[in-house]
C-alpha cells in the first residue's frame, strides 16, 4: 500500500511563464541533473500559426529549478531545440533525457509533415555535451514510434532503450532494444533487423485490447528492478469510458523485457481542474521521474497544458508492485466470526457490524436479516475481539419509525440497516440508514445512554429522527465524535461520493442541507463507481483516520484508508492508492451480494485497528491492520510539501 500526494505548487510548468513559443502549452517534460542543479526539459507549444502550423508548433524548452525545496519552483525557461531537419521540421515533442557515458541524450518525437500521421511521427535523438548547445541530432526510427527512453547504464554491456512502438498505428507496444554502439540506433539496417523481430523484443503492459499504452520516464534503477513510469489509457479504444491514468512497471535488472512487478491500477488519474481543463481535457500523462532519497517524484502533464508533480515513497510503492504481495489487513482465523442462526430475525444474514469499545468488551451492533427482508440490528460482545462470548437471542433495535417500516413488497428490502456507533459525552449515538421499501433510503439518528447501552437495556433507544432531506438516496453516515468548530461534523454517503454537514444540535426538525465533497471516486481504479464511509472515523495525532468502502466498475467491494485534517476534517490529506482488504475467501465472495467486504465499525487495541466487516452481505468478519504501519503509509515523511 502506499499513497500519491500532488504538490502544492501545482502546476508547476503553465504557458504564463514562458514567451510566445509556449503560449498554448509547456508539458510534458523530463527531469534532469546537472551538477548541484536541477532542469526540466519540455515540450512548449505556441499558438496557432494559420501559414506553417495550424495546431502550433513544438519545441523543446529548458528550466532550471529556482529552490531546491521540495516544493521549489522552476525558473530562467529558454528554447532548447527547434526542429530544423527535414524529419523533424513540423515539430519536436515530448523529450525524456538521460545521462549516458559522459553526454545527455534527449531522445523526442519528431514531426516530419502535416497533417500528422503513422507515416511522418517517429523517434529522433539529440545529443549535447552542456543542455545548452545541441551538438548533434538524428533521426532513429524509420517507423512510426514514440516516446523513447534511453537506460542510465548499459544492460548486460548493451545501451538499453525503451520506446513506444506504432503508436498511431496500434495495438502499441513498448519495444525494448540494445546495441553496443549509439550510432546503431540511427542505423537503418539496425531497425530493420529489429522490426522483423519484433514480437520477440516487446512487452504489452496493456490490460484488454482497447487500451494504449506509452513509455513515460526514463527507467530509474532500483534494488528490486528497473521502474519504470508509464501511461495507461484505459479503454482507449472503446469498451468502456476513457480513462489516462500513471501507472508503473518493474523491469528485470539483467533482462527488461522480463516484467517482474506492477501496479495493481491507476496510481493518478484526473482529479484536480489543472488536470481536467486544458487542451485535451481529463488527460494526465507522465513523462519523467526523479528519485530524491526514498522520494519518488512522479513529472506529468495536465491536459496536454501545463507540467505538475505528485510524489510518493518508494519502499511502499516497490513492496506494493510485488507479484505476491500481502494484504495489510490479516483476517481473523476465526472467520466469520457472526453468522445467521436459528433466530427468525436473523435467519438469512448478520453483517455488516458497527464496533464501540466499552468496559473491557468489544460490543458489536450488526445487521441481522430475517426471511423476509426485513433488517433489525442485533448485538454481540467479545473480551478479545474475535471470540464472540455474548450474543443476544433477541433484536437490540429494532424499526419503530414510519420512515422505516415495509411499505412496499412483503419481502423486499426494508427496516434499519449498516448502523454506525459513537460516544459523544455520555451518550451512544447511532445513526443509521433507514428504509421503507419505497422511498429512497435516509439516514435515521437515535441516541442512548452510555450506562444503559453498557448495561445492555436496549429497550431505551431515543425515539429516531432523520437527518437527511426527503427524496434523497443517502446512506453511511456517522457523526464524528468532536464538534469541529462548535459543531456537530455528519459525514455521509450521497449518490457516489462522501459528504459533509454540520450541526449545531442533533434534534429532530434539522436535516442536511449541504454536500461539501470529500471523498470522490476515482477512475479506472479499485473505488471508480462509487465510495463510502465505513465507521466512525479515528482521531490520531496525524489527522483522521477514516476507512471507507469503494466499489469498481465490476461491483466488487473494497475497503481502503483516507486521512482527514485534524482541525479541518473537510480536508483530504491522504488516501491508500491500493485497498486494505478485498474479497478473497469464499465468505466474501459468495453470499446474498457475490464479492463484497463492506465496514461500518472499527476500534483500536494495542496498537492494531480491528476492522469489522460484513462478508458478501451474509455474514460478519474481522481483520486486523498494524496501526503504526497503516499511519505510516498514510503519512510518510518524506512526502512534506
């Protein structure tokens, strides 16, 4: 697991910096260093010229980074490259550099006519001993090709390179090619010999056949491979929505066409306006990366406009792309640790538990199911947390509102369901999701005293009240148990995202009247159709710390962790790239919903965050998490901005 944080200086590259050769966009650009100094080398696009370049033209540009901070800010933009051979005449775009054997080759595509196509888009090559005189500059392939990558040292005794092959005539590939001498790779019978064996020196990261993907970074070398960055467009061509996302590769040391790690899906996709609004809208694509320390930082640019940078740790990313990597969450041996038993009220399932810690007793307020379909809430107690010692023969809660009796089909869906707990002074408030089986779900609040809850005299629930507006499909809620600002915080789950709002008092007559986003879901991943909270989110001494669930295009359930800001919970601070736990054993797979692990309640002991789940909406689980390591992936330190 690991998270991906965007700099604040974001974006770090836009038109405004620069003079008229980069008026329309500066993107795409390749880090390097030069001594103590550090540049970007970019592609910069000037604006329409309606006599020679309709779209613009490219060139490559030059900046040097002003502050050596991690923020830091890029400065003294000059024009590196203008294309003046045939071959490249229309236009040099999208620059990786590398530092090979004493000079930095800058490898680019070059435009040789207009309008573009496969026959006139192909790699070329500049070299230059300064980055400030290009000393030669060569045409590469004599195919249609972009994007290509030369290794910072020789592979087995070979100059390694990785490119992108037939881009704009695909499927494409990603090429990889060695040779003992640079001017082999602008030797034409060199790539003729390569070509006609091609299926024998490519890999095809691409997951079905309507993707694409491109060569992004130069490869960095690592203890576990050679990483390289790299851009996946989900559906590229048809299947499904269209989706430019960053991912990455490991490559084997000795042999890179051997693939041995990957990320699991999307490290970024568009998020922020930078990334969404520009030239070609929703569109990120990584064209750099640099290692500063453990410091992963990740160069892309914002719809083909401006150039950002988003970082991220290392050792956690590595350990994340590993072909069999663990899961944070251990699940308990005993699993599943409620299931449905004789009761008529609870006959068909018992999921989806909320959690308090009181008294030395876990105590467990889960969804109980009767044939019917009808949903009560029944409760549990263990010493440790696994091993159930005390579980009642009869409903702790139970509908008692108009808003949540059946109205509609005698056995359909109805009654008070996935139930979130929390102390707040000396009282047990439960807010709840409550249905009637025909008017959309609404989140319902009832409160108890905490002696009484302790003491289990459940018959003295406060009469419930809804908190959320008529007509509205509104679900996982929860209060947070500190008023922010004078205020009662709600967070709750509206159409696909997590909202908030906040109270001055819980009592009947107010209802929320905002949804102020905080968690969206995020395309082409794990969580893309819809997110929402799991329990009450954890107060720790680096912000909040919330589980939540996300769900794919497939339906699949997931949970991951997010952070919020201590003082300002509206904030998101950081987020796991990668879920804690997905479903894997067959309570989670098979049930009334195939393929669901769905939370509504963790606690902390000793260090470990017990998190209670319900299993493919028929039973419930639980899985551990080391607190310290998830706080650590969630905010590490190198990663301050």
């Amino acid at each position: 697991m690991y998270v991906v944080k965007r700099s604040k200086s974001n974006p770090i590259l836009t038109p405004s910096m620069v003079g008229a050769w980069g008026k329309k966009g500066v993107f795409n650009a390749s880090p390097i260093k030069r001594g103590k100094n550090r540049y970007l080398v970019y592609r910069a696009q000037s604006g329409p010229d309606p006599l020679f370049a309709p779209d613009g033209l490219s060139t490559l540009a030059i900046s040097k980074k002003i502050s050596n901070k991690f923020g830091g800010t890029f400065g003294e933009h000059r024009r590196l490259m203008v294309g003046i051979e045939p071959w490249e005449r229309y236009g040099c775009e999208d620059p990786r550099v590398t530092y090979f054997e004493g000079k930095y080759l800058i490898c680019y595509t070059a435009l040789g006519g207009y309008p573009f196509n496969a026959g006139n888009i192909k790699v070329a090559m500049a070299l230059s001993k300064d980055l400030s005189n290009i000393d030669e500059r060569h045409l590469v392939t004599p195919f249609n090709a972009k994007a290509m990558a030369i290794f910072p040292e020789r592979i087995g005794g070979k100059i390694t390179a990785i490119l992108s092959v037939h881009t704009d005539e695909p499927p494409t590939r990603m090429g990889i090619v060695q040779c003992d001498k640079l001017e082999e790779l602008w030797d034409e019978n060199f790539w003729k010999t390569w070509h006609e064996n091609i299926k024998d020196n490519v890999i095809d990261p691409r997951r079905s056949e309507q993707d694409h993907v491109e060569v992004g970074s130069v490869p960095i070398k690592t203890d576990k491979g050679w990483l390289l960055i790299y851009s996946h467009m989900h559906h590229r061509f048809g299947g499904g929505d269209l989706v430019f996302a960053v991912e990455a590769l490991l490559l084997d040391l000795k042999n890179p066409l051997k693939v041995v790690g990957h990320t699991r899906g999307p490290i970024l996709v568009p998020q922020e306006s930078y990334e969404i609004y520009g030239l070609a809208g929703k569109s990120i694509f990584p064209s750099g990366a640099e290692l500063v320390g453990q410091r992963l930082d990740i160069y892309y640019s914002g719809s083909d406009t401006v150039m950002a940078r988003a970082s991220l740790n290392l050792p956690d990313l590595l350990t994340a792309m590993e072909l069999e990597r663990p899961e944070l969450g251990v699940r308990a041996k005993t699993n599943p640790i409620i299931i449905p038993q004789g009761n008529t009220w609870e006959a068909k399932a018992t999921f989806n538990p909320a959690a308090l810690d009181l008294a030395g007793s876990v105590r467990l307020f889960y969804r109980a199911m009767s044939s019917d379909n009808t949903s009560v809430f029944g409760y549990a107690k263990s010493k440790d947390g696994e091993h159930i010692d005390v579980r009642l023969s009869k409903p702790a809660y139970v509908p008692r509102a108009d808003f949540e009796q059946k109205k509609g089909d005698a056995h359909g869906n109805s009654g008070c369901e996935d139930p979130r707990l929390v102390v707040i002074g000396k009282e047990v408030v439960m807010t709840y999701t409550a249905y009637d089986g025909v008017l959309p779900p609404r989140v319902a609040l009832s409160r108890i005293n905490l002696d009484d809850f302790t003491h289990e005299r459940f018959d003295r629930w406060s009469k419930p009240f809804l908190l959320t507006p008529d007509g509205v499909d509104d679900k996982d809620a929860c209060i947070l148990p500190e008023k922010i600002n004078g205020e009662f915080m709600l967070l709750h789950r509206l159409g696909h995202q997590v909202c908030a709002d906040f109270f001055p008092r819980l009592e009947e007559g107010l209802t929320a009247k905002r949804c102020i986003e905080i968690l969206s879901p995020r395309p082409g991943g794990w969580d893309s159709e819809r997110v929402g909270l799991a329990g009450v989110p954890i107060k720790t001494k680096y912000g909040w710390l919330a589980i939540y669930h996300g769900i794919s295009k497939t339906m699949t359930y997931r949970l991951g962790a997010a952070l919020l800001d201590l003082d300002d919970p509206t904030r998101l601070v950081a987020r796991t790239v990668d879920p804690i736990l997905e479903p894997k054993d067959k309570y989670e797979k098979e049930g009334q919903v195939h393929n669901v692990i769905f939370s509504a309640g963790a606690i902390v002991r000793k260090d470990e965050l017990y998190i209670y789940y319900g299993g493919a909406d028929k039973v419930s689980a639980l899985a551990r998490v080391p607190m310290k390591r998830l706080l650590e992936i969630l905010c590490p330190k190198n990663l301050a901005d």
